[in-house]
C-alpha cells in the first residue's frame, strides 16, 4: 500500500506540474489548481487509511495464532509426556506390589508344606517351586548361573471363586541352568566388559544357552492345536491317547496319585467327544476369567499348527508363561521345530530331560488416550509376542508419527506405518518390511519402518531396557490404526500414543537341538537363506 500511494502521488504531483506547464491558457489559476490537488490526495489517504490499519490488524491477529498454535502444541507435547511417565511409574508400582505380594505369600505356603512333610514322613523339598539367583563371582546380575521357577502366583479372586470344593495344585518346579548340555569346553563362552584397577578386560562366561530340567512331576497339561485342520484333529486324538501312558511311565507319581489333567480348548474338547465319549476326563474352561486364570494351573503346554498356534497360546497367558512343547503341523514355522511324526520320541525327551528352552521376549504395549482424565488412565496391557503394527488403514493419507525413546525425540515417521518387533519377530512382518533377522535369544525392540518417504530411513535395533511411544500428532491429517500379534485392531486419534516396552514374562519353547542351531535351520529350510547355486572352479585363475 506505501509503495502504491507513494507511486500514485509522485506521478500525480509530477502529472500536475507539467499540466501547469504545458496548459497555462485552462482559465485556472495556479492556486486554485494547487488547493485541488491537495484536497484530492487527502481524500485518497482518507479512504487508504483504514484498509492499511486492516492489513496490520490481520497480520498481528496471524502472528498471534502462530503463538497460540506454538503453545498448545508444546502443551499437548508436555501432556504426552507426562502421560507416558506416569504410566511408567504406575506399572513398576504394580510390578513391585505383585513381588511384595508373592514374597507374603511363600512365608505361610512353606510352612503349611512343611507341616505336611512332616505329619506323612515325606521330603518334599525338591517339589516346592523356588528362585535360586546365583551370582558368579561380582559379574553382576546378568551373569546368574540358575534360574527356577516362581512361586505359584495367588490372588484373592482364585481363593475365593474356588473355595474349598476344589484344590489348588500346585506347580510343578524346574530349573533353569546356562550352559550347553554339559560342554565344558570354551566354544560356548561369551565376554563380558568388567573393571579391575582401572583397567577394562574382558571375562569369559558361560553360554546363554538355558536347559530345562523338571524337579517335581508336571501334573496338568494344556494342549493347543490349529483350527479346521483335518490332520490336526486326527493327531490330537492319538496324542491325547497315548500321553497319559508317557506320563506316567516316566513319572510313577502320577500313576500312584492320578494326579494328571489335561486341559484342552472347549473346541477341541466338543470335536474328540463327538468322536468318543472316552474324551470326557478332559479339563477346559467356560469364560474369559477362568483362562486369566491358567497360569497358576498348567506345567506344560503343546501346540500343534505353526507359528500361529505358538502365537495362540501365548496370548492365552497375560503373566507368566509355562515350558512350550511346539509340533510343526503348518505351512511355515520358526518356533516350531519339533515333528509331528516324532511327538512320542519328542515328548519322552522333554519329560526326561535336561532339554534345551529359546526364552522368547514378548512386548507388553498400552494405549494412553488423548480424552483420558487422568495421565495415569491408560487401556490394557497387550502382551506381544511377534510384533506391534501401526499402519495408515484405508486412509489414503500417509501416516504421521512422532516416536520417543525414553522420553527423547526420535524421528517423525511418514510412510505407510511402523513395526516395533521383539526379535522372535524378526523373520516376519518386519523381515517383509526390509528388517534384520535376529537371533530370538538377542534382547533388543525392531523399529522397522513400513515403506517410508525417505531415501535414507533405515530400519533400527534398540536396546530391550528402553521404552517406545508412537504419538499421533495433533496436527496429523488422519488417524492410525494399531494392531498386537495381527489381531486386537484399535484405532489411534490424533493425541494418542502407544507405549510399548519389554514385558517382564517371556515365552519358553522347547528346541530339539539347541536355540542357535534350531534358528540357523528355520531361515535355511523356511526362507532358503543364502540359496545361490555353486560357482564352478574351472574358470580363470589369479
């Protein structure tokens, strides 16, 4: 507008002066034509005035809406974080209380046992589930050379929904040993950073390969098998037949006491009767709150499908985890590597054992809504054992996600999605996405992205002690969509978040050689890794 007025004013002045000049015989004075033009140009700043003050007006109203904008975001930013905080801090709460809790109870469960051993003469020490945490030398805690079995877990609900018609048993106890089936030599050592003097070495340790060994006698096994499948079905009836014979002739207990239950999904249970009514001695569940409570009754569990069977049965455990015995009876199996054909053989090695476990970590994820309360309101834990999808669903937008670790930015994810994989995972979804295949025993959270706009995101492996938030930003066009193991879909408004960390509870499987073996001959026979026909020797030589 200055430029303008500025502009029509010189060439008007100028304009009139050569009219002056050039037009002396008009019949106007010189004055008179001075005092018109003067009043002309007041008149035109009188009408430019207020659209000047306008324009200044809405630039300082702009300004002012950048501000706002810049505050709510970092508001809304500070909310996020305070959120993921306080979730944090509420679930060591809960952590920390369910190990109080557990501590209070063994007191008077080993005292009852003891009198017990001691009215019927018996020693039943070596059955009574316990954690032996053994340091070696001052490694620290990461260099334990036993791990056993927790204490039955109890709560209130259990006690009270049973009663005393029906008695709790308790847990069969094992024990967990590094090492490599009794190898004393130095091929399955690692090192370990330690400091003496001021100097930093090295020391070597035993191998993080774990053996299982059963101390007591397992008494209550959970068979899981895979939907409409004709050969499963014909399996499972065999199998059901014949393992109370394995049972018991490995374990005399159990045939002195009868104390052997086999618990199998209310499916399964419906299709053998319709074969049999023989099948009617076996246990199953009613409701959802009877399978949240599983975990204090099953020694063992046996699939028998693929991958997806595994999967299955450990979203079946919202805590801990009994021993896996997996049978591959699918098209594709990395957790699978025992033979259907062999479960007799099979079974007979795990009752015997030692045999060697893959401890499978599993991520536990929550959702903290943007319209939440509280910053401690958050939705259930989702325990994940292959992977946790955040995706655009049907929006043809490109997802937008602003990702944390431990509270520090990491990066903005634009693209089709995000994966956040344990390393059991590696060899699926986040394999597909141009991610690492990692060994299953390797603690680490894949943070794979889903076909990314940029030339230079590569995929990333963080450390398992971390924890991961995935936001939706305010300002996101569109909202995503989160998915736990394929299935459980949630959608995420924007100002939600997704806090995902590792779960204190990990999945054991059973390995038919040893965890490294068996993972080398699951990406050999199932993605044909490094399949390359021989070069032939005869060519030029150097």
């Amino acid at each position: 507008m200055s430029t303008y007025k500025l502009n029509y004013t010189d060439s008007f002045v100028n304009g009139d002066a050569n009219g002056l000049r050039s037009n002396p015989e008009s019949g106007f004075s010189d004055l008179s034509s001075l005092a018109q033009s003067e009043k002309a140009v007041q008149e035109l700043l009188i009408q430019q005035t207020p659209m000047q003050a306008t324009d200044d007006h809405l630039i300082e109203f702009s300004e002012a809406l950048r501000t706002v904008a810049k505050a709510l975001r970092g508001s809304a930013e500070g909310k996020a974080l305070a959120q993921a905080e306080a979730a944090e801090w509420k679930r060591r709460y809960e952590l920390e209380r369910s190990k109080n809790l557990e501590l209070l109870h063994k007191v008077p469960l080993n005292g009852v046992h003891a009198e017990e051993s001691h009215s019927h003469g018996m020693d039943h020490s070596a059955k009574s589930p316990r954690l032996r945490v053994q340091e070696n030398g001052k490694l620290g805690r990461h260099s334990m050379e036993r791990i056993c079995s927790h204490e039955v877990l109890q709560d209130g609900e259990y006690n009270s929904c049973n009663g005393g018609n029906n008695k709790l048993k308790r847990k069969a106890s094992f024990k967990l040993s590094w090492g490599c089936k009794g190898q004393a030599n130095d091929q399955h050592k690692k090192e370990i950073v330690s400091f003496e003097r001021g100097n930093i070495t090295t020391a070597d340790r035993s191998s993080k390969q774990i053996s299982l060994t059963w101390e007591s006698n397992p008494q209550n096994v959970l068979i899981f098998t895979k939907p409409n499948s004709t050969s499963v079905r014909v399996l499972s009836v065999e199998m059901v037949s014949n393992i109370i014979f394995l049972f018991c002739f490995h374990f005399r207990w159990l045939r002195e006491h009868k104390g052997l239950d086999i618990y199998v999904e209310p499916r399964v249970k419906a299709e053998l009767l319709s074969e049999s009514s023989y099948f009617d001695f076996l246990q199953t569940w009613e409701d959802d709150k009877e399978i949240s409570l599983l975990h204090p009754k099953v020694d063992l569990v046996i699939t028998l499908g693929g991958d997806g069977t595994v999967l299955w049965a450990a979203s079946m455990f919202k805590g801990p985890v009994p021993p896996i015995v997996p049978f591959s009876m699918g098209s594709l199996g990395f957790m699978t590597p025992f033979h259907s054909e062999q479960y007799r053989e099979c079974l007979e090695a795990v009752l015997r054992g030692p045999i060697s476990i893959t401890l499978r970590h599993r991520l536990q994820c929550h959702i903290i809504r943007d319209k939440a309360r509280h910053d401690y309101e958050t939705e259930e834990n989702m325990l994940v054992l292959n992977e946790v999808t955040i995706d655009r669903g049907i929006s043809s937008y490109l997802t937008n996600l602003e990702c944390y670790c431990d509270n520090s930015f990491v990066t903005c994810v634009q693209g089709d999605g995000l994966i956040l994989s344990t390393t059991s995972g590696s060899t699926a979804y986040s394999l597909a996405a141009g991610g690492s295949m990692v060994h299953p025993q390797v603690p680490g959270i894949l943070f794979t992205p889903i076909c990314p706009h940029s030339l230079s995101f590569r995929p990333l492996i963080l450390p398992d002690h971390v924890t991961v938030r995935v936001q939706v930003p305010f300002n996101s066009r569109s909202s995503a969509w989160v998915s736990f193991d394929g299935k459980g879909r949630k959608q995420l408004e924007a100002g939600d978040a997704l806090v995902c960390s590792m779960a204190p509870w990990p999945v054991s499987t059973a390995c038919q050689v040893e965890s490294t073996n068996d993972f080398l001959r699951s990406i050999h026979d199932g993605l044909h890794w490094n399949l390359r026909k021989t070069q032939n020797s005869d060519g030029p030589r150097d």
